[in-house]
C-alpha cells in the first residue's frame, strides 16, 4: 500500500536550509538548487529579510561575459534567535546557547566524577534556567530546546535499550511540560552529526556517517540532508553489534559487543587491569594508582611504545576497522567522520586507518579519503542539541 514517504518541508524550510548549507549565496542560486520558482524565492527572501532572518551582504564576485541584475549574496543573521541545547552522560551535564549560525554564546557543564546520580530530568532543568538568566536574553529569543541524549527513545520516552542505568533517573516527560519553548530530544551523536551538517556546511556532505567511540558507541548517517533513523528509530547502535561472540558481557545482555572492546570505559578499565598486573608498565609512570588511570594516560603510554597498552589499543582498533569496513561496503555513505578522544592521536589514527584499509583490500583502492578524524570537544552533544531545536522548530 502507498504511504507519503516524510513530511515536504515548506518553501520557507527548504530556502532557508539551503541558505544555511551555501551562504553565502544568492537568489538564482537558491532558485536553482531548490527548484523554487524564482518568484517565490525572491518574495520568501524579502519575507525573511523584513522579519530580521537572514540579511543581504554584499554582492556576488561578477562572472565573466555575465550581463543583467546583480546577484546580492544573502546570508543567516546569527543573532536574529538562539537555541538552547544540553547533553547528559554518565560523567556530565553540559548546557549552552547557540546563536543561529551555532557559536556558542553562554555554556555551563557540571560535572560527576563518581557518576550522574539523582534525578537527571531536574539537573537540566535547574542547568538551562541558569544559563538562560545569566543570559538575560526573553524566553521569545528562543527557537527551542534540544536534548542529546546518551541513548534512544521511543516517541513515548521509552529508553529503546533499556538496561543502561542511567535511564532509571530520567523522566523526558518532566523537560516537555516546563519550558516555555518547544523541546526536542534526539540521540548525541545524531545531535552531533546535525550540528556537522548546519553549521559546518563548508566542511560536511549531504551525506555521510559520524561514528562516535566514547563513553558508548553509536554510528548517525546523514543521507541526502536527512537523518536516517530506521524502521523504529533505532538505527545507529553500532557499539552493540557484534564484534566477537563470545567476548566479555555487555550492559545490554549480550555478549562480545564492539563497545566493551573499543569504548573509553572499557580501554580504561582494561588499562587499569594492565598497572595491577604489570609492575614495568608505563602506565606507573603517569599515575600514582591504578584508580587514577585515564584515557589520557593510556593514549600517553601507547605513544611511549608500552608494549600491553599498544596491544590493547591496537585490539581495540581492530574491532573498530571491522565496523567501519562494514559501514563502507553496506551503506557507502561517501564520508565517515570518526568522532572520539581515542583519534586525537596521530599515531592511533594511523593504526586505524591501516587496519581499515586491510580490510578494504579486495575493493583495489585506498579508501583513507573517505575516513576523517572530526575534532572532539566537550561541548558537541550541547551544541548539536541547538542545531536539533533548530532543526526541528526554525526551519
């Protein structure tokens, strides 16, 4: 039975998308790429100049044996609204304000060493009201709120893999009902890979995946300038595909996941085991205890040849180059974005790339063009929370 595929996005939507990936850029042009009449990009365009939207910036550099009107370059106005987005993790509650070109304007992070514990919904809460007074911007400069969560929902607010503890202290439902602006709320790393597509368009494709290696796992894929998000928004959760099966148990219940090879908690735990069990080691170098050990260490003493944290390492990557191959050969997305502190190393990316490319042999090429490192900052869940109310509540 036929069923209409997605919602069309309006004239409106679809022009000022097109401002946001091209700007700065000019009427035909937009005219052009969208297949919007010229007549209504010119009418919606004085439209969104009138309401303070996007602006003219000067005029377009003449192309030779060109002749008729000027084209006048339009672009978005950053601070005609905000958005507000926050991330939560295990380790950290980050909130900030966006403008509309996704500079950050305020931000506030706290942080929980032993773990985030206590209702989670309130924190952010008491987190955003904070930064939004300090802000002393109205509540109507405001598109919206977006939440990047470390996990998936269902469109009630069921945790989709629910045996993550964290979810025990969440209530969405709490963040939907307080604000005074819309609210959205959307996996980080799809959060993330949004912020990618908007506010770096000079950078990012229409298409690609961002696979995250941190705390958890995930992979978000942008076909086209669209999320894929599967059947019941559940693609993405890479870090629970199998990498060996029989490994180690995961928190999902299975056993052998990629995440409890190649995540940051389990590398560190593992590295950990390493100072306990290897008095030479050069992990003992860099922390008084094995309770003291961070990722920083471990990537620290893989740089210095420790010859069990490079095995570790390098075991970790191995798994790793098998999921990307994967994503490269069944989706071929064009470009994958390697997101995580674990590719901050030179040495380490690398590594991965060489093992990527062993497992890329067959195809006869080198495929180190379509696998890049994207720069990791603690702020990306939050800011890719604003690109999400802007996603969801501007265009």
């Amino acid at each position: 039975m036929y069923s209409r595929k997605k919602i069309i996005p309006s004239n409106r939507s679809r022009i000022l998308e097109c401002i946001y990936r091209n700007a700065p850029v000019a009427r035909t042009e937009i005219a052009k790429i969208t297949g919007i009449t010229p007549a209504t990009v010119t009418n919606t365009a004085a439209q969104l100049i009138d309401d303070g939207i996007i602006t003219e910036i000067g005029e377009a550099a003449p192309k030779e044996m060109s002749s008729g009107r000027k084209r006048i370059l339009l672009d978005i106005v950053p601070s005609c609204f905000y958005a507000i987005g926050a991330e939560f993790t295990r380790e950290a509650l980050t909130a900030c304000i966006c403008d509309m070109k996704g500079n950050i304007c305020f931000e506030k992070t706290l942080s929980f060493p032993d773990g985030i514990c206590g209702p989670v919904a309130a924190r952010i809460i008491d987190t955003i009201e904070e930064i939004v007074k300090n802000s002393r911007l109205d509540w109507n400069r405001f598109v919206g709120i977006g939440i990047a969560l470390p996990g998936q929902i269902d469109a009630d607010g069921n945790p989709l893999i629910a045996g993550r503890r964290i979810w025990k202290q969440f209530r969405p439902g709490e963040l939907y009902q307080h604000f005074p602006v819309p609210v959205a709320m959307e996996n980080h790393v799809r959060c993330i890979a949004l912020g990618a597509y908007l506010f770096l368009p000079n950078r990012i494709p229409d298409s690609f995946s961002l696979f995250h290696a941190g705390s958890g796992m995930f992979c978000a894929t942008m076909l086209d300038g669209e999320l894929f998000t599967g059947r019941h928004n559940a693609a993405g959760e890479i870090g629970h595909t199998t990498a060996r099966e029989h490994g180690p148990l995961c928190e999902c219940g299975k056993r052998g996941c990629l995440q409890v090879y190649s995540s940051e908690p389990h590398i560190v735990a593992a590295a950990r085991t390493i100072y306990r069990d290897s008095p030479g080691t050069a992990l003992r170098s860099l922390a008084d205890r094995a309770e003291d050990i961070s990722l920083e260490h471990v990537l620290t003493a893989y740089q210095m040849d420790d010859p069990a944290v490079k095995a570790l390492i390098n075991d970790a990557l191995r798994c790793l180059s098998i999921s990307i191959a994967n994503i490269i050969i069944i989706l071929n997305p064009g470009k994958i974005f390697m997101h995580g502190r674990l590719f901050s190393r030179e040495s380490i990316w690398t590594a991965l790339k060489e093992y990527v490319d062993r497992q890329l042999a067959f195809v006869g090429e080198s495929y180190h063009a379509s696998i890049e490192s994207m720069p990791c900052s603690p702020s990306d869940g939050a800011r890719g929370g604003c690109a999400l109310a802007v996603s969801r509540f501007f265009l």
